[in-house]
C-alpha cells in the first residue's frame, strides 16, 4: 500500500461574499428557485455578473430531476468547473474544498458554492420515505425510522457511555436559542429556557422537540477566488487555511460515539499551524446536540467523554467565552435542506470578515465550521471541518 501523503495547505484561497436567502417555514416556490436566488444574491454582494462565473458547486435534496448540469442551462451558465455534492451537512465543506483546489489548478478563477432547498407542508414525510429507501441495505432487517430514530439511538448510546444528561444537552440549545434572537433570518424567535426544554414533548426517546432541527425552505452561498482576485475587488475575504474530509472513519465501532474529524483532527491543525485555543468562533452541524457534543470532542476541544464537563464549564452563547454557531445554527435558524450544512460556514465567513448580521464576535479573526451528513440507521458517512482566518 503506497504510503499516505501529508495533506498540504492552500495557496492564498480565499471564500467571500456570503449570502443567506431568508428562510421560510413552507415555500410554494422550487428548490431551483431558491438557488437561483442564492446565486442572484452571491453575484451582486462581490459586484460580479454571471459572466464571470466560471465554476458552480451545488447541493440540493429537492431538485427532482433536475441536475446541477440541467441548472447551467435553467440559469444561462458557461461554467469550466461543475460539481455537485450530494453529502447533506459535509456539502458545504467538501464544495469549498473542490472549489479551492479547482481555483489553485487553474480549472475555475470564480466558484460559486451554493445549497438550496424548498420545504412544502408534505416535504418531510417524503424525505422520511426517500430516506428509509437509501438506508434500506444498511439496516435491514430492522428498518427505518428516518433522522430522528437514528439520532434517538446515538443519544442514548452516548449518554449511557459517558453520562451525558438531557440538560447537558439542554445547555447547547439555550445558547444557540439566545443567539438566534440576535439573527435576522432565524425562525425561532422566542426565548427558549431550560425548564420549557425538558417539558417538551417526546420525539424519540431521549430525544424530544427542541433537539430536532425544524424543516424549512432557504439557501446559501458563497463565493471561491484567489487571494489576488479578492483584494483587487475590494472585497472582504476569509483565507482558507486548512481543512479535512473523512466518509465512513470508524467502521468498527457498533455504534457511532466518535466521528470522521478523530482521525484527521492533528491535520486540520498543523497545517493551519495553530491549535484548537486559537479557535475564535466554532460553527459545527447542529441537526441534533449530540452531534454537537461529538465534534467539541472530536474537534479537540475536549477530551473523549468529556463533552458534558465542557458545556457545564463554558458559556458557549456568541457573548460567551466560547462563542458557537453564533447565528443559533440549525436548532434555532432551521434546516433548509442541504443549505443546513452551509448555515454555519457562511456564518464562519462572517464572522472572520467582521460582517455578522446578528451578533458579531469581537476580534474574531480564526472560525473553524465543520460538518456532518448523510446518516444511516446508526453513524453519519460523511464528516469535514475548516479553519478560516481573516484575510
């Protein structure tokens, strides 16, 4: 077996122009609607026409049968560089990372990276299908009860491993709630407090209401280009300084307590060349807390199991001392579809660029945004994370 190559890092890389289409609760409108939008919306934030598009990297769990192919023709797009990335919440990751290495290689100078989704009444229920017909093989024959049954067995999985408690859990929704109430485009508007948590009515067991993401209709993007190309615009930039991506990490474990970010982890930080204390803000996948308590572990930000001891100790609101998914992430904003894994790296975005539309971070130069997607019955498949830093 060839040895492993010593992952490297980026050549003056920069992601710009972050743009959010504001999220709805239901949309009559097509996923290729809300893209189209996106896209509108990234071009005009770097003063851009669609001319000078030369790459597009998208992910959608809602187009039908259309394809990011079909898309170039829908929008009159020329692009030299084409990819799309249906891996759920890494989508935003694993697009920044083609995208860069494309702009390096000279196949593209301008990628637009852009998730979009629509959400009818009628949406989940398909989805829950669509996602019981992909998990057929890896589950049978126990069957399928859609992200919340799946979510509902890690839980109680790691709370019966390292005692993890439903207010522990509780403690990460309260702060992403508080920051949401400072987030223009968030859709849970009312404070959210401990008692009002644990009340709520049962899911799955031990899941119940508030640690399920809500459905919703929205997209994100942004923008890949050289260093060069942005200072030369005038634009404000996050430089990409390193980043990883992992499908299926431990396929040993009978149940997943650990995720793809373990085993790459001493990568993402020595080639960015800090550690996880220089972290200013951390963006991570929030479909469900427990995933968030994997990656403050998995990340480096504590040791294994201590996930718990970390949130008791840190207030991780962003006017705390470990500000995270500073706009209220996906438990508070909403899920827009695949856009659900870009909420926070465009966050990260912004918030390095000193450009929060909620709160803004103080010197906020460095924001690691990570990523999980594409469950089965027991272990997400796909993981990635990012560090940014202020250009």
């Amino acid at each position: 077996m060839p040895a492993r190559m010593k992952q490297r890092g980026y050549n003056d890389i920069v992601a710009v122009a972050p743009v959010t289409v504001p999220y709805v609760r239901h949309s009559i409108e097509s996923a290729a609607w809300w893209i189209g939008r996106a896209l509108r919306a990234v071009l005009d934030a770097a003063g851009l026409a669609k001319g000078d598009l030369d790459g597009l990297a998208l992910s959608s769990f809602s187009l039908g049968n259309d394809t990011a192919v079909g898309l170039t023709q829908h929008f009159g797009l020329s692009p030299r560089f084409l990819e799309h990335v249906p891996m759920g919440g890494a989508s935003a990751v694993v697009q920044l990372r083609r995208a860069a290495r494309a702009v390096e290689a000279g196949e593209a100078d301008v990628v637009a990276c852009v998730a979009g989704d629509t959400s009818t009444p009628d949406s989940f229920r398909q989805q829950l299908a669509g996602f019981s017909r992909f998990a057929t093989d890896a589950v049978y024959p126990y069957g399928a009860g859609g992200p919340n049954g799946s979510f509902a067995l890690l839980t109680d999985a790691y709370m019966r491993t390292y005692g993890a408690t439903r207010e522990d859990f509780g403690r990460i929704c309260l702060a992403q709630r508080r920051n949401a109430l400072a987030f223009p485009h968030a859709l849970m508007r009312r404070e959210l407090t401990m008692d009002q948590y644990l009340a709520a009515r049962p899911i799955a067991d031990p899941i119940a209401l508030f640690d399920c993401v809500m459905p919703c209709a929205g997209a994100e993007a942004f923008l890949v280009m050289r260093g060069d190309t942005a200072r030369a615009m005038g634009l404000k930039a996050a430089r990409l300084l390193s980043s990883i991506e992992r499908h299926h990490a431990f396929p040993e474990d009978p149940v997943q307590l650990r995720g793809g970010w373990a085993r790459d982890r001493d990568d993402l930080y020595d080639v960015a060349g800090i550690t996880p204390d220089s972290i200013d803000v951390l963006e991570t996948y929030d479909d469900y807390p427990v995933i968030v308590m994997m990656q403050f572990e998995d990340l480096g930000f504590c040791a294994k199991g201590e996930g718990k001891d970390f949130v008791r100790a840190h207030d991780l609101s962003a006017w705390g001392d470990f500000p995270h998914n500073t706009s209220g992430g996906q438990l508070s904003v909403g899920q827009a579809g695949a856009a659900g894994g870009h909420l926070g790296l465009v966050e990260a975005i912004r918030q390095v660029t000193g450009t929060a539309l909620g709160h803004q971070v103080p010197d906020a130069r460095r924001a690691l945004a990570s990523g999980f997607g594409m469950i089965n019955y027991d272990r997400g498949l796909c993981s990635g994370a990012v560090i940014l830093e202020s250009a």
